[in-house]
C-alpha cells in the first residue's frame, strides 16, 4: 500500500450496513484524510464517533461529494442511482452496495478474491455484489478454477439484518410479543413496499425482495445473474431458492454444485478450500464442527463445511457456507474493494 491518505465519504453511515462500514473502517486503519458521515435528512445532525473522534452526520446532497476521492455508498437504490453520478462528476469512485448498477455491463461487480482485475475497466462506480452472491462466490472460486463449474443450486437461510435496522426491530419485538401473548401487526418483512407482510418470529419466510414475472424473487435472480457476471461464465447453470429466517445476523446457504472434471474427493475439496483466500473451513463431522451463523458474527471470512459427495453424481458435491452478511456480505467487501484501489493504484 502507498503512504497516501484519502478523503473518503460514507453514505447511509447511520444505517446497518453504515456502521459496520465505519467499524470496518477503522480495524482496518484505511489511510483517512478526512471522513464525511452522509445520511437522510432525518439523521442529519446526529453524532457518530470514529476513531475517538466525533462527527456530525450531513445530508447527503450533490455537493457533499466535492473533493470525496472514495465514496462508500450503502443508503438504498434510488439514493445511489441519484447521488452516485454526482460523486464521480465531482471526481470520486464510488463503491455501492445496492442493486442499483450490479448488472450494467460497464460496471464491475467484484469480490476481490474472486475478480480483483475487472477494477482496472471502472468507470467511477464499482457495484459490490449481494450478500449472498459473495459469500457463495468466495467459495466457489477455487473450485471454479482447478475443476471447473457446470451447474449451482442454492438455498439461503438468511438474516433479518439483511432487510436494515428496522427488519431486526421488527424481528425482536415481535417475538418478545408473542412470548408475552400479545397481539402484532407485521409492517416491514418480507419486503417493505410489497402489499402483505407476515411474521418472522418462530416462522421461515420463502421470500426475499419482490416477485418476478418468471416466479423468482429479484433476490433469487439477483445470485443467478451476479453469478454468472462475476465468474464471467453466461452459459453457467445457477439456481436459487432464497429464504428469510430470525436470525439476527448470518447468513447460511445449502450449495450444490456439479464441476467440469469429475472425480475429485472430499479430502482434495477441504485442501482446496482450507488453503484458498478469505476462507476458514469447518469442517468435521465426527466432532460435530461446521459453520453456524452465531459463530459468523463480527468475523469477515466465510465459513465453509458439510463437504460431501453426491451419492449419485461422481462431479456433484454439497456444502454449507455461511458468512456474516454485513460484514464479508457488505462492509467489509466494500472496503476491501476500496483496499484493492489503493493497491492496483486506481485511487487518483
Ligand atoms: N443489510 C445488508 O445485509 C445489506 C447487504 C448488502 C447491501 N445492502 C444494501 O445497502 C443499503 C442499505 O442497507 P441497510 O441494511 O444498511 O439499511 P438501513 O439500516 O435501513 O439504513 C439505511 C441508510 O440509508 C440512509 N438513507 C435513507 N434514505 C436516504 C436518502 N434519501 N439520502 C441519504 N441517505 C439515506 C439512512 O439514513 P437515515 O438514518 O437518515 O434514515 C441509513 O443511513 C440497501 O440498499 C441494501 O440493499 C444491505
């Protein structure tokens, strides 16, 4: 890394994926020269402290980003598909975490263990892909590379966290509720905007983000196209079945995959993975250890155990991976993709 500090810029900073950008941040003692704390105009105002010192939170407005070289962008859509064109007229890269560019061809959508080198064709925005896309691509890369990868089937189990602060709130008072016997009235899961929401205490919900015209949800189409885009591989087959769970945070997936060269066993599987970046595997049956989402917490690797063998399909295997959705799943993404800037020196 060079000796150079940044002026950098956190938009939602107030926000699930926010804060833990700005804890991020700091463990990682990313080269700041200044920081602008960005939010709605309902937070502005407030106080958020980073490295000891205080800072004012601002609304976020077009010239919030003059003199930003780096803006992490986490504050919903349609805030990046407005504020993000501004930033980079203003001469910033921005790094977003929303869907609003993932699938613009000219727009690199990068897990930096899996396509650290599409950084270099950015043109001023760079989209960090899904949660759970990433987690799924970490662990799936090596496999990619040295037997290569016909066909994913994926079924999620995922965190109220990923639907913001105030699907947890939801989550939370609703189980208190319902231990106390009293009545509720769900408003935010599973999708805010969508016209029912149920309960997510005690319950399981098979719908993340809204209903497509093929019967997908966009979440569900979200894994199979960023997939694809990020192993730069059209004619891959991706399925994805995605569901919410009362989880706090955690995000776990049921994997399937068939590869190109059959034959490899479990052991060359667990070697592969054990020795690949950002993994930490869990795997061992006979003393009951594999990833769990409670163990996830606050760590930025992905967790990768229940390596099997299809008992049909000698190139067919089954894992779980689990990985704590606003951490490698968000945050911490994001600001290792600001790291590889730094590092491929792309950060004027
Ligand atoms: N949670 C996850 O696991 C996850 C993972 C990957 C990507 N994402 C994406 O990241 C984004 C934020 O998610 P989150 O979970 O952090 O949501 P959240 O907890 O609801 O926080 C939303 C943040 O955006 C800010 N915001 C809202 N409207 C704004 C506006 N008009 N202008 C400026 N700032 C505004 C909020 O500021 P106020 O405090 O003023 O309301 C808050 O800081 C979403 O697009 C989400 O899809 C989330």
């Amino acid at each position: 890394m060079t000796t150079a500090n940044y002026h950098v810029a956190v938009v939602g900073a107030t926000g699930a994926v926010g804060q833990q950008m700005l804890k991020t941040l700091e463990e990682r003692d990313f080269p700041i020269a200044s920081l602008k704390l960005l939010s709605s105009k309902r937070s502005a105002g407030t106080t958020i402290s980073f490295k000891g010192e205080e800072y004012t939170v601002e609304e976020a407005t077009p010239e919030s980003f003059e003199g930003v070289q780096i803006a992490l962008f986490s504050a919903g859509g349609s805030v990046s598909k407005t504020l993000a064109p501004e930033a980079v007229k203003r001469g910033a890269i921005v790094v977003d975490n929303t869907s609003a560019f993932r699938m613009d061809p000219t727009i690199p959508l990068v897990v930096p263990e899996v396509n650290e080198e599409d950084l270099r064709n950015h043109n001023g925005i760079i989209a960090n892909p899904n949660c759970s896309t990433i987690q799924m691509m970490v662990a799936l890369e090596p496999i990619r590379e040295k037997y290569g990868l016909k066909k994913v089937i994926v079924s999620t189990y995922q965190a109220v966290s990923g639907a913001g602060l105030e699907a947890i709130e939801e989550m939370k008072q609703q189980t208190k509720d319902i231990l106390e016997g009293k009545d509720f009235t769900p408003e935010i899961l599973p999708v805010g905007g969508d016209k029912k929401h149920y309960q997510i205490a005690f319950n399981a919900i098979p719908q993340i983000d809204l209903f497509q015209e093929n019967g997908y949800t966009f979440e569900e189409m979200k894994m199979i196209n960023e997939t694809k885009k990020i192993l730069h591989m059209p004619e891959l087959e991706v399925a994805a079945t995605c569901v919410r769970l009362p989880i706090e945070t955690g995000h776990s997936e049921s994997v399937y995959i068939e590869t190109e060269k059959g034959g490899a066993t479990v052991a060359e599987l667990k070697e592969l993975l054990a020795t690949s970046p950002g993994i930490t595997l869990q795997d061992d049956p006979e003393n009951q250890v594999y990833p769990m989402a409670s163990e996830c917490v606050g760590k930025n690797d992905v967790f990768v155990g229940r390596i099997r063998r299809d008992l049909d399909r000698d190139n067919g295997y089954h894992m779980w991976i689990v990985s704590d959705n606003l951490l490698k799943g968000a945050a911490w993404n994001s600001v290792q993709i600001a790291e590889s800037l730094v590092k491929l020196e792309l950060l004027k």
